[in-house]
C-alpha cells in the first residue's frame, strides 16, 4: 500500500515536467516539421528542402554560421579557460563568479545598445584609440565587433561549465603529476585539461547552439554585413510570410544542432534552456 | 497527494485572478465602455494634445493602442479579438485588407471636410473614390546625407549612390521592398515590376552598391546620422523628418527621376464598434487647424490642403518634404503583390545582404 502510495506520488511529480516537455519541446518540433512540408500556397511538397539545397545562397548561408559559430565559441574557450582556472585559484571565487554571471541578468538588446554606443565613432572605445594616438576607427559594423559582443554575451556560459569542472579536480592529481616529475605544461595538457574536458564540452555545447541562430545582434552590431540563417528565418516569418521556407531553415538548424550535440556528446550536457535570440 | 491538489487548486485560483484582474483592467482602461474610441495607430504618430482636445470637444475618450509593422497590424485585425474602432495602414496594405474583407466601407454622409484635401492624394489606385479611407499623411522615400561629408546639391539622383567616394559611408532601411525598389528606380523600370529578369538586374545593381554600403539596419539609422556615424542614408521621409530636427547638417533629397510615394491613411476595420465616435474622429482630424496642428507636431506631410497652408512659410515651402509636381509626378506608389512576387523580392534581396 504505502509503496504503491509513493509510486503514483512519483509519476504525478513527473506531470509537469512531461506535460512543459510535450507542450513547449516536442509539439513546436513535429510543427516545424509539419509545417517545412508546405508551400506558400498551403500544398504539400517536398520543394523547400530542394530549394534549400540547391540554392548557393542558403548554403553559403549554412557556412557562415557555422563558421561565425565556431569563432564566437573558439574566442569565448581563449578567453573563458584561463578565467575558470584564476577563478579557483582566488580568495572568494563565489564573488568573482557572481560578478561574471551579473551581465547575464540584463537584457541581450540592452547590451547590444550599449555596445552600439561603445563602438560608434563618437564612443568611448574610439575615445581612447584617439586618446592613445591610433585615432578613430570604423568599429561598428565589422566582423571584429560581431565576434567581440557575441562572445561577451556568451562568456557565462562558458565559464560555468568550466569553473565547475576544475574545482571538482582534487589537488592530489596535480600534485602527484608534479612530485612524478612532469613540468607545468605536462600536468596541463595530461592531467588537467583531459579532466576538465568534460566542463569545456558542456561549454562548447552551451554557446555554439545559441551562436548558430543570433540573428538580432547581426543587424544592430553587425549591420546586416553578417547574414546568418536567423536573418532568412526572421524574413520568412515576418516579410515574406513564407512559413513553410523558414521551417525548413528552422528543420536544418536543428539537425546541425542535433550534430553538434552527438559530436560533443558522450555525457549528459549541461546545456541551459531559454536565452537563445 | 495531497500536497499536489493544494498546488493545483492554488495555481487555478492564480489564474483565475489573473483573469479577473485583466478583465477589470480592460473595463477600467475603457476598451469595453461607451464613449470610447479605439485608436490603432503606428508609434507616436498622433499630437496627445489633439486627443485632449478632442475628449472636451466630444466627449469621447480615444484609447491608442501601437503597431510597428503594418504585417503585425493586419495579423491582429484578422484575429480580432479587440475592438478596433480606426486604423491607419499604408497603402498596399489597405488593397490587402480590402482583398481580405477586412475594412467597412465608409458612410460619405457622415463625413465633413472631405473637401479639404488635395485632389492629387484622393482616388488613388489602392482605394478608388476613397470608398475606405481618409488620407491621414503621406511621404516618400528619400536619400539624406550630411553637408558635413558630402557637397550640397552634389547627390541628386539615385545613381549618384554609386559613386566611389561614398565608400562604406552609406546606409540602407532594412526593407526589400524599398531597397530594391530604390535600385529599380534607378534603372528607370517601375517600382513595382514582377519581371524575375528585371528584379535580377537590379540585384546585380546592387551589389555594385555593396562596398559603399556600410550597414543595412532599421530605425536606428536616425540615430546613427544624428550622430554623424555615415554620411549618406536611404530611408523615408517621416524618418528623415526626425533626422533633420536633431542635426542641422542633415538634408533630405526625392530624388526626381523617381522614388516611392507612400500613404498612411485611417480606416475602419470590420472590427469596429463605435461608430458615433468614428465619424465624430474622421471629421475633427480632417478641420484644417488639427490637421495643421498634427502636421507640426509630427513633422510629415499633411494631404489636407487647408492644413499645409495654414502650417509656417517655412515648411510649407520646403521642397524635401513637400516637393515640387513635376517630382511628385514620377513617384510611384507601391501595389500590394501576391506573396510568391513579394518571395521574389526578398529573394533577390537577401542575396544583395549576402554579398559582402
């Protein structure tokens, strides 16, 4: 009795879960399946996804993203490592570690704006490249600041997964590396960083997948001179009302995701939900 | 068990809250009350001080509520679950709504002052004998360039973007339908043309246009000439308007080979309710002191005649925004196009965005 008692409890506290899984996952992917299916004029046809591959545009397309992908987590790994690792090394890593998630609390257009003041020509960056004798330079609306405020957004996420990962190293590998003789370069690339790696993976994960459909911070920082497949998608939706193409794109990224996902796998990943733009 | 029904019971009674308190909302802000007019309009585009005037001339009170894309406003009419009692679509978008049966007929009885508006903005293509709309503003699309970077009177015509010294110096409006319209115009083909071959010329004409291009972005193109960030842009009017009050180095060029004219004109969609405060509404905007009054405030055209000769010498003269009809007679006003075409028209588009 009292074990059947516990066991309806434990599948009605499952309830919720299956019910936001069934509702808010699994339910707008078959639509979006469903919907790549039919044409502008509401006929079934597999033409979406001939054009999508036929068409050099939407695959140049592909590429860029996946290549400004790769930069923004490549640039956000550089910068996000090193910090993960000073972090466990300082007094009060509780604190630096609040002060870097701090950011992620306010709005990703609001900091997109505040960049687009930052990086303008009468902003403050050009200010001190002035100050410092470079003079002004075109900031705004290059790959380089692209690049810079994605990955700053994205640092966070970054940094979380790896942080973790390196305070759960015990101290005794490293020691026992060094008392065995192996240099400081030796004990990081054999014992620390294969230790960490699965923090850098669920990193990688992290910001790759939301980097692969940024499409609001192409207009307003990269002025529309950087196109990714978010921008076809918004068009579609919005402009051309061409659902069953922006689906299609929706279909393929995905798929990319579901690679990237299965290449960085092999443990369960600690991605995060929600924040994608 | 136990535990879980009081969670659900507490969440039900939430929202059933939630809802009471959104119904009383509703009533209180006046959507569902008597003397009441809802107002659908885009974004800061009425002078309050009218509205003011007019709830103590009336009795009405006016609720505005604000789109930013007549898309988005079309999606909700269609959907109508509010009552919308006036709106105020573009031109290609009333031939939309027309198609769509969306838009009442208005009542020519009920209407005073008809006869204050310029015969050229009446009988339009998208609404012959204004059987739907009254004209409300009207403008064009336009380049704007900074006399602080470029010579005036030096940028006439739309080909003169193409010149090399404007390298990565100008800006574009986010929008297909402009951007290869701009470029057709340029070609001297019509702004509305179906053609694959011509709108695949004009791509190519574009791309051409790609290294002087510095950024393809929305509304913030305002801020950006304000603060001297490019020296040329392409956007409209309304846009260019705001531009020229916040920096005096700013000017405002139709080019006269030929450009877009467009128009925001109110209607009535079939989800209105209040029809005594409509007429009432149609007329007092169409007196020319309002009128007038509206013109200044927001800072485009005015279609009623009596009202732009009452507004200062100064703006009634300027020939950026009201220009000359020998100009006005190459603007072409945009059609509404099937969505396979307007899918043509992006195409086309989003393959100049990729040509970097």
């Amino acid at each position: 009795m009292q074990r059947k008692q516990r066991l309806t409890r434990s599948t009605a506290y499952f309830i919720p879960y299956t019910l936001w899984i069934l509702l808010f996952v699994i339910a707008p992917v078959l639509l979006l399946i469903y919907q790549s299916f039919f044409n502008i004029d509401g006929q079934f046809t597999f033409a979406n996804y001939q054009t999508y591959f036929a068409s050099s545009t939407y695959l140049m397309m592909t590429v860029n993203s996946v290549w400004y992908a790769f930069l923004i987590t490549l640039a956000t790994l550089l910068i996000s490592y090193p910090t993960a690792y000073l972090l466990n090394e300082t007094k009060h890593p509780q604190l630096w570690l609040l002060l870097i998630i701090m950011p992620t609390w306010i709005n990703l257009l609001l900091k997109a704006y505040a960049f687009i003041g930052i990086f303008s020509q009468a902003g403050i960056a050009n200010q001190f490249l002035s100050f410092i004798g470079i003079g002004p330079k075109q900031l705004l609306f290059t790959n380089f600041s692209f690049i810079f405020v994605a990955a700053y957004i994205q640092i966070p996420f970054m940094v979380l997964p790896i942080y973790n990962s390196i305070s759960e190293l015990k101290p005794s590998y490293i020691n026992a590396s060094r008392d065995l003789g192996a240099t400081n370069w030796q004990t990081f690339s054999r014992v620390i960083f294969p230790l960490t790696l699965p923090g850098v993976k669920a990193g990688i994960q992290a910001v790759f997948i939301p980097s692969l459909s940024l499409f609001m911070l192409t207009r307003l920082i990269g002025g529309n001179k950087v196109i990714t497949l978010g921008t076809a998608i918004e068009e579609h939706f919005l402009t051309t009302m061409n659902w069953g193409m922006g689906s299609t794109i929706g279909v393929v990224l995905i798929v990319a995701m579901v690679i990237i996902m299965w290449l960085t796998g092999g443990r369960k990943p600690r991605s995060r939900k929600g924040l994608t733009k | 068990m136990k535990k879980l029904f009081s969670a659900i019971i507490g969440l039900l009674l939430v929202c059933g809250l939630l809802a009471f308190g959104a119904h009383s909302l509703q009533t209180s802000s006046g959507s569902t009350g008597k003397k009441v007019l809802n107002l659908y309009t885009w974004g800061d585009y009425i002078d309050p001080s009218l509205l003011t005037k007019f709830q103590k001339q009336t009795g009405y009170h006016v609720n505005v509520e604000t789109f930013d894309s007549n898309e988005a406003m079309f999606t909700k009419i269609k959907q109508g679950g509010t009552s919308y009692d006036l709106t105020v679509p573009s031109d290609y978008m009333i031939e939309k709504m027309k198609a769509a049966h969306l838009l009442l007929p208005l009542n020519k009885k009920r209407l005073t002052g008809m006869q204050n508006y310029d015969a050229r903005f009446m009988n339009l293509a998208f609404d012959r004998h204004n059987k739907y709309s009254v004209p409300y503003f009207w403008g064009t699309l336009g380049i704007i360039y900074n006399d602080k970077y470029v010579k005036p009177g030096s940028i006439k015509h739309w080909n003169d973007l193409w010149t090399k010294k404007y390298s990565n110096n100008i800006m574009l409006i986010d929008s297909a339908r402009d951007v290869m319209g701009f470029a057709l115009a340029s070609m001297n083909q019509s702004m509305n043309t179906t053609d694959p071959a011509t709108l695949l010329a004009a791509r190519n004409k574009l791309n051409r246009l790609s290294p002087n291009v510095k950024a393809v972005v929305a509304d913030e193109i305002k801020m950006y000439m304000i603060q001297n960030e490019a020296a040329v842009a392409v956007d409209w009017s309304g846009e260019a308007s705001e531009m020229l009050a916040g920096n005096s180095h700013l000017h405002y060029v139709v080019p006269s080979e030929g450009s877009n004219l467009w128009f925001d004109n109110l209607v009535i969609p079939k989800t209105a309710k209040h029809f005594n405060a409509i007429y009432a509404f149609l007329n007092f905007m169409s007196e020319p002191k309002n009128a007038a009054q509206n013109a200044e405030y927001i800072g485009y055209a005015t279609p009623n005649a009596k009202a732009k000769a009452l507004l200062p010498k100064a703006v009634r003269n300027d020939r950026q925004f009201y220009p000359d009809n020998r100009t006005i007679s190459h603007l072409q006003i945009y059609q509404d196009l099937s969505p396979a075409k307007v899918g043509l028209y992006n195409d086309r588009y989003l393959e100049f965005k990729m040509h970097h």
